[in-house]
C-alpha cells in the first residue's frame, strides 16, 4: 500500500536548462535560448581552398622571412653569417628540422659557402631575397596607415580596449607588421597607438579614442548593399554571406537552424557584450562576428587554430569557441594539412568583388615568397636529376661509380658485371 501511495507522488519539477538560459536583462530576451540543434555536420574538403598555396606554404613563408631578416641585420655587403649563429633557432623559429637542412631547401632564397675559418658553412641571401626584403619594407612604408590601422582595430575588439604587448608581438606576422614593431609601435602608428602599463609589469598597448564608430567588415558590406554612404548607420539584422563548398550538404534541421541564425540581431565586435548569455544565439551570432572580423584583418586571411587561442580571454571568446569553425561550415573552412589546423575564412576567397573585405596590402609580397619557394623546388629537382661519373681509375676503365648530389654512390652496370666476375 506504501508503494502505490509513493508512485502517486508527483516527481519534483525541475528548471529546465532552456528556461534558465532564457533568462536576460536585455530587451531582447526571446533570443536568448540556447543556441544549436542536436545535429553534426561532416567535415568536407574543398579543393579550391586546399589549393590556396600562400596558406599551405604560411608556416614556412614565416621561418623565411625571420631567417632573411636575422641575415639582413648582418653588416654589408653579402649578409653573410655563419650557420652557428642560428643553429640553436629551430624551436624559437618552429623549424621542423635543423636549420642548416631548412636553408638547403631553399636555394633561391639562401647561398651556402665555405667560411673564411675552419671550413664552417656560411649562408646570405641571394639577390632575389635582398630585393623581396626592399619590396617589403617600402610596402610597409608606403601603406602604413592601413596597416597599422588594422592593428588598431584588433585592440578596439578587445574587452578591455587594450593588448599585451607579448600578443601583438605573436600576431605580426599575420598583421603583415615589422618584426620591430612592438619596440617602435607609437612611432609607426604616428599617435594613434599608445604603450600603457597593464599592471605586474606588462607593458600593452592601447588605441587613441578618436570619437568616431568602428564598423565591422560585416556592417560596411551591408550599408553599401544598401546604396548607403560609408558613415551610413548599419542595419540592426546583418547576415553573414555564405559559400557552400561543392558537394556539400546540410541536414534540414541545421538549414532551419541555420535560417534563424541569420535573422538575429547582430552585435559588432566593438561593442560590449558582457550582457549576453553564452549559451544564446545571439552570442553564437556575435562569437561567428568576432573570429569573421579577426581574420578579416589577416594577411592571408586565415590563422592556426592555436593561434587564435592565445586571443580567446582577451577578445571574450567562450571556452569552446572552436566549435563555431564546425557550427559554420559555409563561413570558415578548416584546413587540415602540415600536422595543424588552420581556419581560412570563405568569404575572402570566395566573395570576390561582393565583399567588403578590403585586399592586404603585405598579400602580394607574400604571393613572390610562393613563386621564390616554387623556384627552389624546381633549382632541386634539377640538381637531383644530374648525375655526374666519377672514374675510379686509368687502368680500370669498365668500373664506375654514379654519384648523385647528396652524396649517394651507386655502382654501374659495368661494374656489377666486374663485381660479379
């Protein structure tokens, strides 16, 4: 009797998760629920952004440009410098092998001769390389104010309005900066950047707050759509253009879900956005707006993964903010190759003149990097394919030995015939 009377008890009510992440002091609280479907979407590759050579050859781009700058640092004329002074440099630089093996693969860039003490080899850059280095540097003085505005607006995305100086320094490279630019940041930047303390002894830096409103790459896109002025106000609901890669199919759930993530609000990353929950859509929407406008800054307009990672407490970023790459395969495109993962955002490829993103100014220096790297790959396979003889002796005339250019003998067939007498 016990029993019957217990089952007849009602259970407790318990909050549901959705009744409590509905919760919000914002005006628009219907939109604060939780934000994705219970669905999974496959990764698909897309051979038109796998074949995007300034992204598959970043890293090594990076390594080239640090070992050509350490070079040209060297006294003139050649920029020689002994292959002991950087040896030890392979874990700072990320080289994947010995430095001296790296400087071998690249013949067009690096001249590897005898030194002038104890036969050590010593490299310097050749003539193609000393000019990319000029190139690069009247670049960067000419389109500085871009440039450096890109950085500016990296700090304005920040929730404190201000980075370390230890972070810019790790984006440079994607910032197309000089690697002095941290130790001369208010000189290049002509007051528009500051060095502050942040306390505990880190220096950061900070933007002059010039009065006037931040538009994302986003909103100015949507404003010119509109037939609007640049200073135009942007629309409340801005949706994000999306390029699906071929062959690729969504659920229909997640192309519902997908329909209502456009329709919400969208939330700039210069603005706050300490309201919002983390579970919510319009979180989801604003979290896509950041890592959208972050490599809209880029270069090449992608980064590593872990790259990003190290801007995820400052620029409010959730703890899982990787799975908005996964979440939103039409945005941004997951290139796995050399052993990382790298987010490349579709629409800087993929938009052509419809985007607002503007064209890099460092890209086309880059591009000449791909096309000297092209040229070593091409100087090696032509030295593999030369084979020179080497006569053993005058009497022995039916022996020889093929030696190839790394140092490999191999017998003839003359040879294996003696061998085998």
């Amino acid at each position: 009797m016990w029993r019957c009377c217990r089952r007849l008890q009602p259970w407790p009510r318990r909050e549901s998760p959705l009744a409590a992440a509905s919760y919000s002091p914002l005006p628009c609280r219907h939109l604060q629920r939780f934000s994705y479907v219970n669905a999974k979407t496959k990764w698909k590759k897309d051979a038109s952004l796998d074949g995007i050579e300034v992204v598959n050859r970043s890293r090594d781009i990076r390594v080239l440009s640090s070992l050509k700058n350490i070079m040209m640092a060297s006294p003139a004329p050649d920029h020689a410098i002994p292959v002991s002074a950087i040896s030890k440099m392979d874990r700072i630089l990320e080289i994947p092998t010995k430095v001296a093996s790296f400087l071998r693969r690249y013949p067009s860039f690096f001249e590897e001769f005898v030194g002038p003490q104890y036969n050590l080899p010593w490299f310097k850059p050749t003539q193609e390389a000393i000019a990319l280095h000029g190139e690069e540097e009247a670049v960067f003085e000419v389109r500085r104010g871009e440039i450096v505005d890109r950085v500016r607006r990296l700090v304005l995305m920040s929730r404190e309005k201000r980075l370390p100086l230890q972070i810019v320094q790790g984006m440079q490279w994607y910032l197309g900066l000089p690697e002095d630019f941290t130790k001369r940041a208010e000189e290049y930047s002509e007051g528009q950047l500051r060095v502050v303390q942040m306390g505990n002894g880190v220096l950061g830096l900070t933007a002059v707050d010039c009065g006037e409103r931040v538009l994302s790459a986003l909103q100015r896109n949507a404003v010119r759509k509109m037939g609007k002025s640049e200073g135009a106000e942007p629309p409340p609901i801005t949706e994000f253009p999306l390029f699906p890669s071929k062959g690729f199919r969504l659920k229909q759930k997640v192309i519902n879900w997908l329909g209502e993530f456009q329709r919400v609000p969208y939330v700039s990353p210069y603005e706050d956005s300490s309201g919002l929950h983390p579970n919510s859509l319009i979180a989801e929407k604003r979290l896509a707006g950041v890592l959208h406008e972050l490599l809209s800054l880029f270069v090449d307009y992608s980064a590593e993964r872990r790259k990003i990672l190290c801007l995820r407490r400052h620029l409010g970023l959730s703890q899982r903010f990787y799975r908005v790459f996964e979440h939103h395969p039409h945005i941004f495109y997951l290139l796995l190759k050399n052993k990382t993962c790298t987010v490349v955002l579709k629409e800087a490829y993929c938009g052509e003149a419809a985007s607002a993103i503007g064209k890099h100014p460092v890209i086309d220096v880059r591009k000449k990097y791909v096309e000297l790297m092209e040229k070593s790959d091409s100087i090696l396979k032509e030295r593999r394919g030369k084979r020179p003889v080497v006569q053993t002796s005058e009497n022995d005339e039916d022996r020889h030995i093929c030696c190839d250019e790394d140092g490999i003998f191999q017998m003839g067939d003359k040879a294996e015939g003696f061998l085998a007498n």
